[in-house]
C-alpha cells in the first residue's frame, strides 16, 4: 500500500510571483512550486516534493543501468590532489575546481568527475583479463566553481550526476560497452519522458576519441546543436566540420594596393567605406596560445568560434589578446591586421585557401590592403575549421542546409581509450601472460539538470506537468470545499493508495478551492482528482493535468480508471 501525503503537512510553501532572479521557465516554476529552494548562488535544498522528482530519475537510472551489467559503487566526493595532478586536470580545470587544504596543508578537490579514482579503483581491484569488462557507475554530488552560476538547478555550483566508467582489454571490448551504454541512456531518456537528441561531440578535457551528447532541445538550453532535415546529421556546433574544395582554377589578382580607410576598424566599417561585402575581407583575430600571440583569420562574414579553437589546439589554453598585449607590441596595430609581413603564427579557415584575394588590414593606422592573396602575399601556418556554425550552412554529409537549434545537455558518452589507463598504468594479465593495457569509457548523465530539462519541455502556461514515471505522485486529490468534500477527498486518497497509487491529497483547511486547484496544476501531478459540487452523490471530477480533459465520474469508476 502506498502512503498518502497530506499538503497540511507537506513542506512546500507555493508561491504566486516568479523568483526575481529567475530567467529560465524551470528555475520560475521549480521554486513557485515548492520544489527547491535557493541556499547560495548555484547550490540549491530539494524539497520533498523535489526530491521525490530526483529519485524518481534516479530509479530509472539505476535500472537501465543494472540491466546492461553494470554495478553502482559510491566514492568519495572529497579527493586529494595528486591523482588529478597525475592526469594534468588539477591545471586544467583552471578556476572551475573547487580547491582545499587539510589542516596539515594537504591539497584535496571536490569531484567534478571521477575518471582517475576509478581507475586507481580497477587497478586495486582487478589483475588479470578474467576479472574484465566490467562496468562500474555512482550518483552522486559533483562540484564545479561556476563563475556565473544560473538557470537554477540548470547550472549550479553543486548537481547531482550519474557517471559510469567501463573497462575493458581490447578495442573491440570498449566499442561493445559504449554501445551499452548508448542503448541504456536512450531508454533511460525514453522512459522519463525527455524528447532528446543524440549528436556528435568534442571530448574537452575528459579526453579520448568518439564523444556523443545527449541534447533535450528547450529555449533555455545552453549548447547550440545543427540537424540536418534532409539525413540523420546532428552535431554539436563545435563538432561539426566541413571539407572545401580549393578554386578549380588559378585566378591572376592584380597587386597588392595599400587604400586610405581612416575610422573603419572593423569588418562593418570598412565594408561600408569600401562598398564591398563582408564576404571579400579578411577578419584576423589575434589570441594567445600558451601566452604566445597567435593570429586566426576567417572571412568576414563568419566569427571565430573560440570554443572549437580551444577543441583543435587542446590542451593548449586559448585567451583573447588584451589592450596591454597591443601596446608590447607595436607592430600588430589594433583593427588593422593583415597576415602579409606578420611575423607571428598564423592559423587560417579551410576558405582561405591558396589563390583566394582579400581586402584586409595593411599593418598601418587607418589603412588596408586589397588583393593580398593566400599563398602569394601570406602563408597560412595551419588551416583549421574554426568558423563559428550558421543556420544554412552545407551539412557535411549531405550537403543540405543545416538547422541550428538550442538544448540542454542531459548526457555525454566517451570512448576515453587508454588516456587514463596510461596515466596509472592499468594494465592486467593477459590470456598469453603478459600485461595488456587496459581501455576505458567514461558516461555521463546530469540526474538533477534531467529535472530542469524535463521542467523547460513539459510545462504549459499553468506551470508543471510531469510524466507519471517521475512524477511526485501519481494522483493530486483536491478537496473543493468544506467537511462533506474533505472527508471524500480523504476517503478516495485512501482508495487510490490502497490500489498502489501515490497519492497527494489537499485537505488544508482555511484555502479556498481556486488557490487548491492552482497549486495542483502548479505542482504538475498527471491526475488531479476533485472532491467538489457532486460529493453527496460519491461523485468525483477527473481532470488530465497535461490535456485539461475532465471527467465526472462515481469514486469506484476514477478509482478503477487510474489503477488501469
């Protein structure tokens, strides 16, 4: 028998007004209706009404991942130093690893991801090609040091995260664990009710080779992905790569002409001056690259994307060169760059191929050149695809304008190969006696971000609607009036509960019916059933949260309904 929760006694203070620090449409509705709390900025107190949602989740996720094989351990969230220092993330992370020292002056983190105490885990516990796969996951607090932590639960300093790891000897071995774990997040997904995509990925700084996203597409999504709607292509923006066919033919350019451009230190002024497209100049942005300058040029028309940047050249650290950076060097004159005569790297798009003509800065205040041509006038040191993605763009695989959409990250899957199984020297046995080292995968799914996305996806105007899989409870009884329509109410929450159902009753004396039925549609339980104007007869309404359609039927009807 399930147990009934009185809204007397329930935690979970409902609000009229949004948060006035709420942007996104869940963090609004999450603390409106009673289901989180903010404690500091970026760390967030679940209420029971919250924390059911989160275990729900939970379960499903300990389920999928149980039935591929895999068994839940919990490590500890405070870590010390030196295996991240071993893996060259405690560098890495910068500013986002929350940092502490003992009091004997020890360095610890708290965990942002667990990849190198897993592996420390398998090499203790596992010796021989006997003991392997095996696949290991925890849920557990993770810890980032979010500079402008918001969105509520969607980014916060303190989550809730699922991550796995598998182990395997061969290639062949990790392939099949991250298929697994493939096929069990998009059950996990499917089950919750979350419409998700699945894209192609960069891998940052948890290393390795093949990197898949789970995306839930929402407008308060973070991550822009492109979909392809002619072919199954979908990517993140910092995935996607395309292939340019140089110019079929040699063009002759006339000579490099220096033109008077006073005041046009950008693309848009000097395209107005001269009354040439965007397209025919030639932007070059100056960055660091280890703390060596370092120019990147792009059409104009296009903006550097300095994420995918940072993705080519890992794990370099890109920066933006700064005013202080122009002035110690006074041959790199600001908005007038041109790459003819730098004597610095210079990294370039695929589209500036050998043979293209270009108007772009002379090196000279207020001056610029036309037809300075690649590979006669410059030549490019790398040619990496940086551009920033746009709607329209050619899908790189069949050519179609791409879409560009916003999403939430929900899950991210790794093939980390033997980056960390280097670090640690993870080796076991092998069937011909001598060591084998051994190969990792590394997935991940944001437990407590699943409730904000499932929030952004499934709300309407009158506030929450959750899938009945997650769901706080299954039924919201509601009592629309005075004793005769409570002891009803009572009596039907008992019914539903004895029947297996989780129910949610609102009893509370002193609230009118409009404030009761607001705080049910609110708090977004799929059923509401109503103890109102027919309660004499033993007749209850049945209201669908998520399509309004109502329905008066007698007590052992709607309960006989809702137990289908």
């Amino acid at each position: 028998m399930s147990q009934v929760q009185r809204m007397s006694r329930l935690m979970a203070k409902t609000l009229r007004d949004d948060p006035a620090d709420a942007e996104t449409l869940s963090h609004k509705l999450l603390v409106r209706a009673g289901y989180v709390r903010r404690t500091s900025a970026g760390i967030w107190s679940w209420l029971p009404l919250g924390k059911k949602v989160l275990d729900n989740i939970s379960r499903v996720v300990r389920e999928e991942m149980d039935a591929i094989g895999a068994q839940e351990v919990l490590l500890p969230a405070l870590l010390p130093k030196e295996p991240y220092e071993a893996s060259g993330r405690w560098d890495e992370y910068g500013d986002l690893l929350f940092r502490l020292k003992d009091r004997k002056g020890a360095d610890y983190l708290l965990g942002p991801t667990h990849e190198e105490i897993f592996t420390q885990l398998v090499k203790d516990q596992c010796s021989s090609y006997k003991d392997l796969p095996v696949m290991l996951y925890q849920i557990q607090t993770k810890y980032r040091d979010e500079a402008r932590p918001r969105s509520g639960v969607l980014r916060g300093r303190e989550f809730q995260m699922k991550d796995s790891y598998s182990f395997d000897t061969t290639d062949e071995g990790l392939a099949e664990s991250y298929a697994l774990h493939r096929a069990a997040y998009q059950k996990i997904f499917a089950r919750i009710g979350l419409d998700f995509r699945i894209v192609s990925a960069v891998s940052g700084a948890m290393g390795g080779s093949a990197s898949e996203e789970f995306l839930a597409p929402a407008a308060a999504g973070e991550d822009t992905f492109v979909d392809c709607p002619n072919c199954d292509y979908a990517a993140n923006t910092e995935a996607v790569t395309f292939t340019f066919t140089p110019p079929a033919a040699a063009v002759e350019h006339g000579p490099v002409e220096e033109l008077d451009t006073p005041d046009t230190p950008t693309i848009e002024t000097l395209a107005a001056h001269l009354g040439v497209p965007a397209s025919a100049t030639l932007k070059n942005l100056l960055v660091k690259i280890d703390g060596e300058i370092t120019a990147v040029g792009v059409p104009g028309d296009r903006e550097v994307d300095l994420g995918k940047l940072g993705e080519h050249l890992a794990p370099a650290v890109v920066e933006v060169v700064t005013a202080e950076d122009f002035e110690e060097r006074p041959d790199l004159v600001r908005g007038y760059v041109g790459p003819q005569g730098l004597k610095i790297r210079y990294i370039a798009d695929p589209r500036i191929a050998a043979g293209t003509a270009w108007v772009t800065g002379a090196n000279k205040p207020d001056t610029h050149a036309r037809n300075v041509v690649a590979g006669r006038d410059f030549e490019v040191d790398d040619y990496l695809d940086v551009v920033v993605v746009e709607e329209g763009d050619p899908c790189p695989s069949c050519g179609a304008g791409l879409k560009l959409d916003r999403a939430i990250e929900i899950g991210h899957i790794f093939q980390l190969g033997r980056k960390y199984a280097d670090t640690f020297q993870l080796d076991v046995l092998g069937q011909q006696g001598k060591p084998v080292r051994v190969t990792m995968g590394s997935y991940g799914i944001g437990v407590s971000r699943a409730v904000a996305a499932l929030a952004e996806q499934s709300a309407d105007d009158k506030g929450l609607c959750w899938p009945r899989e997650i769901a706080p409870a299954d039924v919201h009884v509601v009592a629309a009036g005075k004793a005769l329509q409570t002891e009803l109410a009572l009596d039907v929450a008992e019914q539903l509960a004895a029947a297996g159902l989780r129910v949610l009753v609102d009893e509370r004396a002193g609230v009118s019916p409009g404030v009761k039925f607001t705080d049910a549609e609110l708090i977004g339980v799929p059923h509401i059933v109503v103890a109102g104007r027919r309660a004499a007869e033993g007749v209850v309404e049945l209201k669908d949260r998520r399509t309004g359609e109502k329905e008066e039927l007698p007590v052992a009807d709607a309960v006989a309904r809702l137990r289908a």
